[in-house]
C-alpha cells in the first residue's frame, strides 16, 4: 500500500499487512521510506501494479518510480498543472489531467513519450479515470463543474457531462457506473458511462465537502473522505450513508485494499487513517 500522506511531503510510505485479513490498523507498519526529491508540488499517486510503476504528479511534470527500488524510471514532462494520472493497461495508454493547461496528455505506458495532447472540453480537469466498461477516460473539470469523456483508443473527445456541482474525486465499478464527489454540494453524481449523462445525485449528509473516494466492487461500497473529519461509507446501489467513522484532518485521498479489507483516509495533518471491515459490511 503507498500513501500520500500530504501535498508538501518528502516522502512516499510504503507499509504492510502484518496480521490477518479483517485486522485494524494495528497490522501496518512503515516498512520503506523514499526520497522523491525533484521539483514542483505534490498531488495525486498512481500505482501501475503490473509494471511495477508508481506515477507522482508534481504540477509541470510526472516522476516515474520503480515501486520496489524508489529508483526515478522515467519523467513526463509540459503537464502544466498536473492533477491525476489514469491507467489504461490493456491499451498500453496512460492520461494525465493537466490543470492549468486545461489538457489531456495521452503517453505510451512502456516508454512514457507523449503520443497526444487533448483539449479538455472544460476548464481545469482534476480527478481522471480510466472506465474499463465502456474503454473511456473520464477528466472532471473542476473549474466548469462537468466532466469530459473521451475515447480511450483514439483520443477524440465524446461528450462534455453537466454535473451540478465541482467535482473533486471519482472512480469506477467496472460495470458502467462512476461515481464522482461534489465538493461544493457535499453530494455525488453517478454517471452511466455508457450514456455519458448523470443519471442521479445523492446527498452525503452528514459528510460535508467530500473529496477522496475508493471502491469495494464485491460489497459495493463507496469510501468518500469528508472534510469534517468522517469518511463516510456509501451503499454504491442506493446512495444511502450506511456508516460513519471518525478520520484525521484535511484528507485528500482514500484507498480500499480488498486484500486486508481496510479502507484508507490519507489526510493533510500527516496521518493515514484505516478502518476495518466491520465498517465495509454496515447495512
């Protein structure tokens, strides 16, 4: 498991399970630190599991490390304002949501060359996802409150979707549904994926501003990390809040390991918050 543990942070945590499945917190510990160093801010991780690569945004260009090592593999560079980074394995494609620019970049995974700029259909995308249902990037445009699709394959952007409210963070359950937090509305959007429209909003109350949010595909759950210092556990069916549990201050991020069954808040104060999977299984 990495954790970004803050924006300014000089280290990536890497840490283990060291008990049984179901454990809390208790289980982990720090088994690595990594001294990124380089230049520009800190944002999003993504970790390419199968190649082994762990992808840092640092606002005008993407570090590639060698997961095991901390060994800086390769560098991504004129993604001004860089946010996210998506994973497309199966079409040897990676996309970075570059802010500032209000652009896509589209790389070639195994030599990281750029292969395409795409100019997002919205100001400021943040948060992007790859949706393996339907072979689309989502990039959620934070400063125009809608979302980009775009073909995957080709690059060719498909449709701009109206959320109703500034997105934060998203993701997918791999059956053409994503689902993306409304900062400004402590809400979320469910898009079909297919449709490329909004098929409903659902309040988080009592979450309030919601940004980081991870997935539980096999108990259909929905981790979304609220700035009132809860995540909040969402039934990814219903929308309905099925449970709370207090987390640290200022989270940005939220991971689910189906391994242990413990979901993460990574929070601004300098902590990773985990919970257990009593909490996956409220009804």
């Amino acid at each position: 498991m990495i954790s970004k543990l803050a924006r300014q942070g000089m280290f990536v945590l890497f840490l283990i399970p060291l008990a049984s499945r179901g454990t809390e917190a208790a289980g982990y510990r720090v088994t690595k630190k990594f001294a990124v160093g380089g230049d520009g801010g800190w944002d999003y991780l993504t970790v390419d599991s199968g190649a082994r690569r762990l992808y840092v945004s640092r606002a005008t260009h993407v570090m590639v490390l060698d997961v095991d090592t901390g060994v800086v593999v390769g560098d991504i560079p004129n993604t001004e304002g860089v946010h996210g980074i998506a994973i497309a394995s199966e079409l040897g494609r990676g996309f970075t949501s570059n802010g500032r620019a209000s652009t896509i970049t589209v790389f070639d995974l195994k030599t990281l060359k750029q292969l395409q700029t795409i100019k997002s259909t919205g100001k400021n995308p943040d948060a992007i996802l790859y949706d393996t249902a339907t072979k689309r990037v989502f990039a959620f445009n934070g400063g125009t409150a809608d979302a980009t699709a775009i073909d995957a394959k080709t690059g060719r952007p498909l449709a701009t979707i109206a959320l109703g409210g500034r997105p934060e963070f998203a993701t997918s359950d791999g059956s053409g549904k994503v689902f993306v937090n409304l900062e400004d509305k402590s809400a979320m959007a469910v898009i079909d994926s297919r449709k490329m429209a909004v098929e409903k909003q659902w309040p988080l109350s009592p979450c309030e501003e919601p940004s980081g949010m991870a997935i539980d595909r096999e108990h259909q759950r929905l981790f979304v990390g609220c700035s009132n210092k809860m995540m909040a556990v969402v039934d990814s069916k219903s929308g309905r809040v099925v449970a709370t549990v207090p987390i640290g201050e200022g989270v940005d991020s939220n991971g689910y390991d189906p391994g242990t069954g413990l979901a993460f808040s990574s929070n601004g104060e300098g902590s990773l918050t985990a919970r257990g999977k009593s909490l996956i299984l409220s009804a």
